[in-house]
C-alpha cells in the first residue's frame, strides 16, 4: 500500500494532518533530547521525514529501515538533495524482523508504523532488543482524544471526511480509509503502554497531544 501512495505521501501527510504533525514531531524531539542519544533507529521511517527531524536532538548517525522500497527512494532522493547522507543512512529492513546486534542503538524509534506492524508484540520485543540497556524507546502514533465532545467532532473528520479528501487526492481506494479504521483498531493510552512493559520496557509513559489525537509512548529498556 505505502508503494502505491509513495509519490503523494508527504504531500497528504501535511494536508490531512493540517501541518499540526509538525509540532508532533517537535515536541518528540524534546523528549528525546534529554536522553542525549548518539545513534538512533528510525523504524518504518517511510520518506525520511521522521528520521531529518531526529536530527535535532544532535544524534551523530540516524539508521532509517522501513519495507516499501519506493518510500524509501523518496527517503534517500531528499537526504541526498538536503545533503544529509553522512548522518542519515536508509535501508530496507523489515522492523519485526530487525537485522541488527543487540543493544546496538541509543534511542529507537517509530513515527506512525507500529499501527502497521503484523504482529505489534514482536515488533516491540524487537525493539527492546535493538535498544541499548538505559536506552530509550520512542513510538508516535494516532490516538483518539479522551473527551467525549471532542471525539464527536473529530470523528466526524476522522472517519468519513478525511478518507474522502484522501481517496479524491491519492486516487488510492483503500489507503485513506485503512488509515482511521486502523487507528480504530489500536490499542491507546494505557492499553498501548501495558504492551510496552510486556515487551520489557520500563519508566513507561505517554504523553498525549493535541487533545489526544496522536501520542508519544515513552519506555526504558
Ligand atoms: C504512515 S508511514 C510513516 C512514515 C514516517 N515514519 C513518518 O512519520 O512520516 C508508515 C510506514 O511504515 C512502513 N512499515 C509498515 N510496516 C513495516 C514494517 N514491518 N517494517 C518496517 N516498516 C514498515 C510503511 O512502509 C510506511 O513507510
């Protein structure tokens, strides 16, 4: 699916999303800097956009992995035209079927992919072990806002305007309304930080933002 909708992904990301992912990204960003982390793993890292911003918590090498070869060919054309190839390096790899030493990365983390992962618990568990000890695991993902109004009116959007706008902007049937039925499927807040410490995770939190329509899990291995 991210093969077909590579050319228009990051044009629909920011149109859809309002340009409000920015800010998302941002304030991951600020978690992260306070962990001071030298190499991070970007995992489903799509177009590279996830793995520039990690730049700024001044890591010195960002690994990006992702398994849509044509997301990636986006990824490597902007780090290349930005000439950020030293810093930022992209491969595909399969993020349930990680290819790295353990305890190899100071940081991982996941921008919008672990909703896509076959098998989320194995994904984590790799994740966990990618992670050094002390490390940090980061995942930024769709959410659903706590208040009972405001999931009224955001569903609205959600669920029936924003896979219309997608579907008439991509020409892709299906990926727009993928997107909030799988959001709607899951698992959020607290549930999503339960499967965090079962994969090994401590220090676990989440920070919801934007009234809770995505969040930021945080856990320690
Ligand atoms: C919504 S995009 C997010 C891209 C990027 N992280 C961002 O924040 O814009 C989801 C990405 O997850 C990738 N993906 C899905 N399953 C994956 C897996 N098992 N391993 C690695 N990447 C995966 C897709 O190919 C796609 O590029």
């Amino acid at each position: 699916m991210f093969d077909d909708i590579a050319d228009k992904y990051d044009f629909m990301n920011h149109v859809l999303s309002f340009g409000i992912d920015k800010f998302w990204r941002k304030r991951l960003v600020k978690e992260l800097r306070r962990y001071k982390p030298k190499k991070i793993l970007d995992i489903a890292t799509g177009t590279g956009d996830s793995a520039i911003v990690l730049l700024q918590t001044d890591a010195e090498k960002i690994i990006g992995v992702d398994i849509s070869k044509k997301m990636l060919a986006r990824g490597k054309e902007k780090i290349r035209k930005k000439k950020l190839s030293g810093k930022i390096e992209l491969m595909h790899c399969d993020g349930e079927s990680l290819k790295f030493k353990n305890n190899t990365f100071d940081a991982v983390n996941v921008s919008f992919g672990v909703r896509n992962f076959e098998n989320l618990d194995k994904g984590l568990s790799e994740i966990y072990q990618a992670v050094k000890p002390d490390g940090i695991a980061t995942i930024l993902e769709f959410s659903m806002p706590g208040n009972f109004m405001i999931r009224q009116i955001y569903s609205i959007y959600f669920f029936h305007i924003l896979p219309l706008v997608g579907r008439f902007f991509s020409q892709n049937k299906y990926a727009y309304s993928y997107l909030p039925q799988s959001v709607k499927a899951f698992p959020k807040g607290n549930q999503f930080v339960q499967r965090l410490q079962n994969a090994g995770f401590r220090q676990t939190r989440h920070i919801p933002l934007t009234f809770g329509i995505a969040e930021i899990y945080i856990g320690i291995k």
